[in-house]
C-alpha cells in the first residue's frame, strides 16, 4: 500500500527566505507524485505534479520539486518565501498501475511566512 | 470557466434531517469526486465517478448517497447524519477518466455541521 509522509507538520520561515517542505512516500512502483496547497477557506489547488520525464518539475507561484527515487523523496522549494504562500500544503501519491486516481494525501504541512 | 462550484458553502442540519451537497462544472470534464476532509487533516477520498458511473466508493456509510444526473452535475444526498459526519466536503473533477496522473480541480467545498 502506498503511503506518503510529510515532515513537520509546522514550518515557519521568514519572507524571502528558502522555503522547504518534505516528502517521502512509500510505493511498490515509482508512482505519481503531486502537492497540492490549500489556502484558508478553499478548496485544494495543484502546484506541480510528476508523472514520468523530467525529474525536477517546476509549477506555479515559483515553486518546484525534484523526484528522487533512491531517496523516495519529493521536497518542494521556493526560493524566496512570500507572504502570500503561508496556506497548507499537502504532498500526494498515486499508483499508476490502479487504474484510477485514487490519491493517497500526506498529513499537511502548514506554512507560515514571518515577516 | 475553469471552476468548480459547490453549493451551499455552509450547512447546518440534525441528524434527522435530509439534505444534498451540490457541485457543478462546465469544463468538460469527465471524471468527478467527492471528498471528506476534518479539521487540520488531509482529504478523505469518499467516491469517484467516471463518465457519469460510480467508480468508486470507498467503504462510505450509507447515510452519504452520491448522484452524478449529468456529466456536469454532482450530488451528495444526506441522511440521518452523525455529529462525527461534521467536515468539509470537497468535490473536485478531473479531465479524463482516472487514470492516476490527472490534475483534480477541486471547488471551495461545503462546510457541513451536525448537530
């Protein structure tokens, strides 16, 4: 079974420093790997995702996330934090040979940007 | 029109009261869900329709009974609800059937109270 696990579940980093957020997941095959952020009050927003190709995948608002398989890791970055990025983030798999998007979330890691 | 509209954003109901969650989109979009997610947690994959047919339905309590009349509506029916049924209900819909690399777009959700 694939599982995902997010490290810290709290960060807090000051505006225009590097953000960092981990992820590891668990899976019998490389699966699909997506974080998605969730702003206060709203609905869930893809930031990037990593299917097959390119191992370091760029998305929207700056951020970007690189695959590593012997790490079983995808950690997001940006390289400067703003104050508009403090939301939620939730790192996500799925397994592409179940044959439906079943995605497994990690626990959250909430992002607060000091000023 | 890139959005996916939940109606009503907020619900109070009783645990003996009937009601439905509805979600809409006009992207064209094939494949539609619904999730559960509580306070400070990740989303809960409750169903998954593709090209209007129950695809999914993972282990949900009776009570929740899921509708798809079209490919553009989606229901969620309730009935004799729990206190612990009280979350966010999100509904999110992707472009093609699943296939475990879609991008979900997922709306603002409705915030369900039971009392």
């Amino acid at each position: 079974a694939q599982s995902v696990t997010q490290l810290g579940s709290h960060v807090s980093v000051s505006e225009g420093a590097l953000v960092l957020l981990r992820c590891n997941y668990s899976s019998s095959v490389p699966p699909y790997l997506f974080w998605y952020v969730q702003y206060p009050n709203q609905g869930l927003q893809l930031l990037l995702k990593y299917t097959t190709g390119a191992t370091l995948v760029k998305g929207i608002n700056g951020f970007e996330a690189e695959f590593k398989k012997s790490e079983t890791s995808f950690h997001l970055t940006k390289p400067s934090a703003h104050m508009s990025d403090a939301a939620e983030y939730f790192c996500a798999v799925s397994d592409p040979g179940q044959g439906a998007q079943k995605l497994v979330f990690g626990q959250g890691t909430r992002l607060t940007i000091n000023p | 029109d890139t959005e996916v509209t939940q109606t009503p954003k907020h619900l109070v109901m009783g645990m003996t009261n009937k009601k439905s969650l509805k979600c809409e989109q006009h992207m064209g979009h094939r494949a539609m869900y619904w999730y559960k997610q509580k306070a400070k947690k990740p989303p809960e994959l409750m169903f998954v329709y593709s090209y209007e047919k129950l695809s999914i339905n993972e282990s949900v309590p009776s009570r929740f009974s899921p509708e798809c009349p079209n490919s553009s509506l989606l229901n969620l029916h309730l009935h004799a609800l729990q206190p612990e049924d009280s979350a966010l209900y999100l509904c999110a819909s992707s472009q093609d059937p699943p296939g475990g690399r879609e991008k979900l777009f997922f709306g603002s959700g409705t915030q369900l109270s039971v009392l």
